[in-house]
C-alpha cells in the first residue's frame, strides 16, 4: 500500500510520518504518534469522543484526513498544559468530578478549551450548545457544565469559589433528599424519596 510522507504540527511539535492517504486523523494520532488520549468513539463522527483542535477549532479526528492539515496546529488532550501540569479546565473536572469513566472526558475538555477562547463568561446555555456534539453516556452533563464554569471563571480572573463551595449538584444527597433550584437540600416523601 503507497504512503504519503506527512509533516504534521501536533502539541506544538513536528512529526514527520509516512501514512497511507486514507487513515484518519484519529488512526495517526493514536497509532503512529502514541497519543492514546484522543478516544475511538461512534467512527462516524456522531459522538464527539474523538475531538481534537485544528487551529483552534473543534474537528472530529475519526472524519479528519492528516494529508489535508499539513501546516495546521493540531492539539490534543496531552497537549492542553505542560506535563506534569493541569490547564485549568481539567483541573476544575477532576475538583468536581465531572468525568465518570472518562472515555469521553478528552473530546469534551477540547470543545470547552475552543468555547473559552472564544468566550470567557460563557452562559449554561452556550456551554450546552458547544457541547451538543459530545456524548456522555455516564453522567447528566451537570457536573460537566458546573466544570466547564468553574475553569472560565478561574481563567477570566474572577475569583472563584472553591469546589466545596460549589452548588451541591456536584455531591450526591442522602436518600429522600433532593436539590432545589438555588442549591438547597429539600426533604422528598412518597414516589421521589426512594432511588
């Protein structure tokens, strides 16, 4: 089978691969570059597990071809903060336990770091609307979009409030008690009390 000689920019580093013109991103990135953080999801572009950042914008890896983004910023999970560091975004996910199994944590991290550079306070509903592409099939998305609030406000400067002094969505509450809109406990009795 013919290769192509590549040169991809990838975590602001140059690699030089030889590919066949018919593998995907994703394929490159995990089986030839050994960054196992960007996820094999739906392969159809469906789910959004396999989000990377081509100059800065959300692009489904599983769809993507290397041979057309020589000379493109390509990021990816490991690339969002030196080793050994945290970028504010995962930081927030794993103070407030926003990832579950965390398959799909990579392609979520990347669409938020894209919505933050484009806007510093985003609304809920604009997290929500960046974020309709990406699948979780464990978790409500609450914890999710309270971690994508946290990290904006952390990096637009404003002071945040620590994890603990986050709404209680982000804890569970003991059995016949549930969250009331401004974050309070109220006691539940009949039908909702039990789980």
């Amino acid at each position: 089978m013919a290769k192509t000689l590549l040169t991809l920019r990838v975590n602001d580093e140059t690699h030089e691969v030889a590919v066949p013109v018919h593998k995907t991103l994703l394929e490159v990135l995990r089986e030839d570059l050994g960054l196992i953080g960007t996820k094999h999801g739906c392969e159809l572009g469906e789910c959004g597990t396999c989000t990377v950042l081509v100059d800065g914008q959300p692009v489904l890896s599983c769809l993507a071809l290397p041979v057309e983004l020589g000379g493109r910023e390509i990021l990816t999970v490991e690339g969002m903060a030196p080793p050994g560091q945290l970028h504010p975004l995962q930081q927030a996910f794993a103070e407030l336990g926003a990832a579950q199994c965390g398959y799909c944590t990579p392609g979520i991290l990347l669409t938020s770091l894209a919505l933050l550079a484009d806007k510093r306070e985003p609304t809920r509903d604009e997290i929500r609307q960046a974020l309709s592409g990406n699948i979780c099939r464990c978790t409500g998305y609450t914890k999710i979009l309270e971690a994508v609030e946290l990290a904006a406000l952390r990096m637009s400067g404003t002071p945040s409030p620590r994890p603990t002094q986050m709404p209680l969505t982000s804890s569970p509450l003991p059995r016949g008690e549930r969250q009331g809109e401004g974050g309070e406990r109220i006691k539940v009795r009949g039908k909702g009390a039990g789980r």
